[in-house]
C-alpha cells in the first residue's frame, strides 16, 4: 500500500516537473527563453527546438508535451480519488506512448540534427520514470479495485 502512494506522489512530482521543462521548452521555441543550453554543435536546445522537426503539424511539440504532462498529472489526480485499476492502467499506456515518442524524437536528434538539448533528454528521462512508475502502480492493484 506504501509503495503504490510513493509510486503515485513520484509520478505526481515528476508529471510536474516534466511540463515545467516543457513549458520552457515552449518558450525556446517561440523565442522567448534562448540559448537554454547551448553547449556548442552537439549540445544545443535552440538548434533542436526550432529545427523542422520540432513541430508536427504546425504544433509545437513542446505543446504537446506541456497538454501531455499536464493530462498524466490530472489523471493520476482522478485516480487518487476513484482508485480504478483501469485508470492506473490507462496512465501507463498514455506515459508508455509519451516515452515512445519521446524515443522517437531522440533518434532525430541523434540520427538526424545531430545535436541534442538536454532537456528533452532530462524530458525523456522522466517520461521513461512515469512509465514505470505507472507501469507498478497499475500492476499494484488487486483483482477487486476494477
């Protein structure tokens, strides 16, 4: 019973801390925060963040992940109060995707741009962190809390 409440305060923690990051992230890319972390040719968030591939459908992907993180926190926050094996299991599939797009936009960096910004490294960190945190709070419920 501890494990799941530490496993959701973390999730709750991290959720947050992820659309903060994204939400700076949004600022790098409308220019209004720059040169967040530029490093030089291979560390350099302005470089990934205003590159082609940093919208999809003319949508921001730093939108998307502020809409994501926020949609997992408020989740996890209605889970808290229904306790519904199925919400558990629904925030593991939305955090499972986020880490998989997250992946995605990765290998850009690596394969593509070559050049990386860390925080959507430190981003894709903590959606990998969500992921399993969810992944053992969903786990975490008996057969009777469907």
């Amino acid at each position: 019973m501890i494990k799941k409440h530490i496993h959701t305060a973390s999730f709750l923690i991290f959720a947050g801390i992820g659309a903060v990051l994204a939400y700076i992230l949004l600022l790098n890319h409308f220019s209004i925060l720059t040169s967040i972390c530029d490093a030089g040719p291979k560390i350099n968030c302005d470089i990934v963040n205003q590159s082609l591939y940093s919208t999809i459908f003319n949508i921001p992907v730093a939108l998307i992940g502020v809409l994501g993180y926020s949609f997992l926190f408020l989740v996890a926050v209605t889970n808290i109060f229904f306790k519904k094996r199925y919400f558990a299991q629904n925030i593991f599939f939305l955090s499972l995707g986020g880490a998989l797009f997250s992946l995605y936009l990765t290998g850009v960096e690596a394969f593509v741009l070559g050049t990386f910004c860390l925080y959507c490294l430190t981003s894709q960190t903590i959606i990998i962190l969500l992921s399993i945190f969810s992944y053992h709070t969903w786990r975490g419920f008996d057969s009777t809390n469907q």
